[in-house]
C-alpha cells in the first residue's frame, strides 16, 4: 500500500464519483494544493444533497436548491466536471476507461463511488414500478411511476423505506410498509423509542405490517406491477413497490482491476487500497479490519464528509489515522427529529440506561452509560447540542454530572426545563441514595421523589 510521494502541486487527482466525500476531498485537495484536479460522475452534472432527494418530490425544495455551490464554483476553484461513467481502471498504465470511449490518466485515483440498493433476488424486483430510491434517476423514475397511482407497497423497514412512505403519503397514495423485523429498525433503536416510531407509522395511516417479508412482485399482463405477495400468502395490490432494504457499497468500478474489494473497497485507516496511489472514500470503503472479522463500512453523510476532508490530508502529506471519533447521526420519521450521539445499542440492558417517554408518546430521551460513565444518548421528538453531548461523552462524565447539567445541552431551555426535572426526578426516584440536583444559573434545586410525583401527575403536552 505504498503510495508515491511527490509534491502535490505536480499532481492531477482524478476523482471518481461526486457525492460528498469526493467533492469535500476535492475541495481540501484544492484549499492545500494546485493540483489539477478531475471530479468524474455519471449520476449529475453538479453536486447536490442526496439527503434532499425526497424534499425535492414532496415539493419542498427544487433541485437547484440541493445544490450547496454554485455552479461557478468548480470553475473558479479550477476543479474540473467530467460526467462519464467509468467502465475500467488500468492501474498499471494509470488510466481510466470511459463508457464514452475515451481514457483518461490520472497521477492519484480517489475511489468515491458511494453505495447501491440491495435486491435480493425476489420474483419481480425488475418490473415497471419496483426501484429502490438512491439517484436522481431514481427520483425521476419515482416520479413517473407514481403519477396518479392509488396504492404503494415499500420494502423494508429502514430510514429510506420511511422516507419513501412520507414522500408517497405526502401524494395522497395508500402506503403499505413490509418490515421483516418485529418492530421498525430494532436492530438500531432500543425496544422503547421502536416502538414509539411504529405508533408514528401507523399516527399517520401507513399500513404498518410487521414481521412481514417478501415472497414476490406479481405482474399485469403489461409486465408493471399489479401486487406483492408476502411470505404468509397475502397479496397486496399496487401500482408501486419501493425497496429500500438496505444499501451495499457500489464496487463495480474495480471489476477486473487489481484493487482489493470485500464488501466494499478495502482500505487502511489512511484509505489507502492495495494499489499505490489509488485510494477509496465514502460509502464505497470498507476498513479492513485488524482480527479478521468484517470490516467496518460508514454509510453515513458526515463520514463521507470526514473520509472526504482526512483522504485530502493524506494526499497533501499530512499523514494522519483517521479517526471517527464520537459516533453521529439524525434523522426524521415524518415530523418527528431523531438524534443519537455515541453508542446506543439497540439491545441495551435497562440497568445500563435511563429513558424518559413524554406522555404524549412522540417524545423520549434516553441516556445510556456503562460502569456510571455516560456513553450515548438517544433523543427523538427534541434536540440537544451535538458538541455538548460529545464533550460529556468524551470526558467520560458520570449519570449523575450529566443529569446535573443537562441544561448545557438544550437548544430552548425554557421549553425544555420541564422535561429535564422530569428525567431527573425518574432518577431521583429510583435512585433516592444517590439523587442529584439539576444545576442553574441561579442556585440549585433538589428534585425529590414526591417533586417526581408531582410532575409525573401534572405533566400535559
Ligand atoms: C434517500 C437517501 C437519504 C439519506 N439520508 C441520510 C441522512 O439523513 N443522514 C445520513 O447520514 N445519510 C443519509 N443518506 C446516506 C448518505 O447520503 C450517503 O452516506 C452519502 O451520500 C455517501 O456519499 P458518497 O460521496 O460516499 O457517495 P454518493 O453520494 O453515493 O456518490 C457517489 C457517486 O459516484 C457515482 N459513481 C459511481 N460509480 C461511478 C463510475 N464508475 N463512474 C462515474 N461515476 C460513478 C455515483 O453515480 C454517485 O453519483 C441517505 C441516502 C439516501 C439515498
């Protein structure tokens, strides 16, 4: 995995894929350097938010929005654009094969090539109306095959597969969701904040069938999908079914290349391959792992965006181990926000965490600890600050510090005050030798067993 040192100035970077780790890598390539610098993608002329493609459909948002720059900026950072799909990489004589014919030489590759839906072979999953959702053109097969149709089935139970059924709902078209789990994405969120999500489902009419798996896509005599049938028998009729049952990284560009590739292209801690100066970012990458189990794939926006801005370090000279740090991430199901710092696992024992639901059931904070030092946090229906979170993570703060200070984390502490006594008092209660007082900018107050009580009897939405 040697890599040829040479001044970076000299080189030219040929990136494949501009998603965000490939063009955040560009950019910090281009703030320490004057390498020339190529950004090839067959997906979009431009860069734009993957994240958003839904806001785009739900009307929301226009494409032109989704673009974070400009389309001035690549010219003016002298960051060229090439949209060409690339078919084959000769590492030996450095050069790209392109789907349009031409080749194309390159001094250092950066592998970005992102992530792909997973099918797994289900009778159908190739007819007019089934996708998954991943691209813009998926987005716009999306919004063909969903033109005033009545009825949708969505695939799997994950972050994408609610985001199909909110666009599709947001249409006005009947959604029917198939989760093989007992419960939305339990191999993620603990049993509680699961089971709040599966009550939001079905809040807002999706049909919500759990432990429920795909057997095959049936066809109309034109060849679009007329139905699904389950593995009980149950044929549910629909114009459209979404699959969204995960996503694997998209390697195909190292087909017949030297490049190592497992489940995704492998890469040390430096993202470099097996091949000198061919290194691979983002989605694409996995992290060869040090005991010979399966090694770590990040499918996440802001470690694409870290891999991004540490592979440009790397390149630049500046040799540093990445470095994840704190694990991150937010979503939303429907209206509701979602965030998680740190480790939550999903089968947490109730001794290692402390959760609080608000009664009205679309609200809940739970922290997690291991020995009494905190180690995640899991909200849903409310925020705190990322940096605050981290920072007590970090700092290996004890339950009853983080509980005393939760204040620090609150982005509206007069709004959330109220839920902040109520966890404490939880604690208080169970914890009577060990109750803690909130701390404020005016003093403390101690909130008893009976102060639980009586907020726990008051509370109102
Ligand atoms: C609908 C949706 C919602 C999401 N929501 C979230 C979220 O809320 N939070 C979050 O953290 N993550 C989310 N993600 C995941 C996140 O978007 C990805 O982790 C991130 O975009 C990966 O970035 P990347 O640069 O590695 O790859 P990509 O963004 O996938 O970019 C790779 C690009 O390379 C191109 N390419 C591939 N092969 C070739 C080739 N041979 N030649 C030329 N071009 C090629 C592809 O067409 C693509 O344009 C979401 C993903 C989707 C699909």
């Amino acid at each position: 995995m040697t890599q040829t040192r040479r001044d970076p100035d000299t080189l030219h970077v040929v990136i494949i894929g501009n998603g965000v780790a490939g063009v955040t890598a560009a950019r910090h390539i281009r703030k320490g350097s004057a390498a020339a610098i190529t950004i090839i993608s067959s997906e979009s002329d431009y860069f734009y938010s993957r994240t958003a493609l839904m806001y785009i459909y739900m009307g929301h948002m226009t494409f032109e929005q989704t673009k974070p720059y400009e389309d001035r900026f690549w010219e003016k950072n002298r960051i060229d654009l090439l949209r060409d799909h690339v078919t084959h990489i000769d590492a030996d004589a450095k050069q790209l094969r392109l789907a349009s014919g031409d080749s194309f030489g390159y001094d250092v590759l950066i592998l970005a090539t992102g992530s792909q839906p997973n099918k797994f072979g289900w009778p159908g999953q190739d007819l007019h109306g089934v996708q998954g959702l991943y691209s813009l053109q998926d987005l716009q097969r999306m919004e063909q095959y969903t033109r005033n149709i009545g009825e949708a089935v969505v695939v799997g139970g994950g972050l994408i597969g609610i985001e199909m059924a909110e666009m599709m709902h947001s249409r006005r078209i009947d959604v029917t969701f198939l989760v093989r789990e007992e419960s939305y994405w339990n191999n993620v969120l603990p049993p509680d904040e699961s089971a709040m999500i599966n009550r939001h489902i079905l809040s807002h009419d999706i049909r919500l069938h759990l432990s429920t798996e795909l057997e095959e896509i049936l066809p109309d005599s034109r060849g679009r999908v007329r139905a699904v049938k389950t593995k009980t028998g149950e044929e549910i009729p629909c114009a459209f079914v979404g699959l969204t049952a995960g996503v694997h990284p998209n390697i195909g560009v190292c087909e017949g290349s030297p490049v190592t590739t497992g489940r995704g292209i492998l890469i040390n801690r430096y993202f470099e391959t097996n091949i000198p100066d061919i290194y691979a970012i983002g989605d694409c990458a996995e992290f060869i792992s040090e005991n010979g189990t399966r090694g770590r794939i990040e499918q996440l926006w802001y470690t694409a965006r870290m891999h991004g801005e540490s592979v440009a370090g790397v390149i630049l000279g500046r040799r540093a181990e990445y470095d994840r740090g704190i694990l991150f991430n937010s979503a939303k199901f429907f209206d509701l926000e979602y965030q998680t710092y740190g480790d939550v696992p999903s089968d947490v024992r109730d001794e290692d965490s402390l959760y609080w639901e608000h009664p009205d059931g679309t609200r809940c904070i739970r922290i997690v600890m291991r020995d009494g030092v905190v180690t995640g946090f899991n909200l849903i229906g409310m925020r705190y600050r990322h940096q605050v979170c981290e920072r007590w993570i970090h700092e290996e703060r004890p339950l009853t510090y983080v509980l005393e200070h939760l204040g620090e984390a609150n982005f509206d502490p007069e709004f959330s005050h109220q839920f902040e006594d109520r966890l404490i008092g939880q604690w208080n209660e169970r914890h009577p030798d060990q109750a803690v007082h909130r701390v404020r900018r005016r003093g403390l107050r101690r909130l008893g067993t009976s102060a639980y009580r009586h907020i726990r009897e008051n509370a109102t939405s």
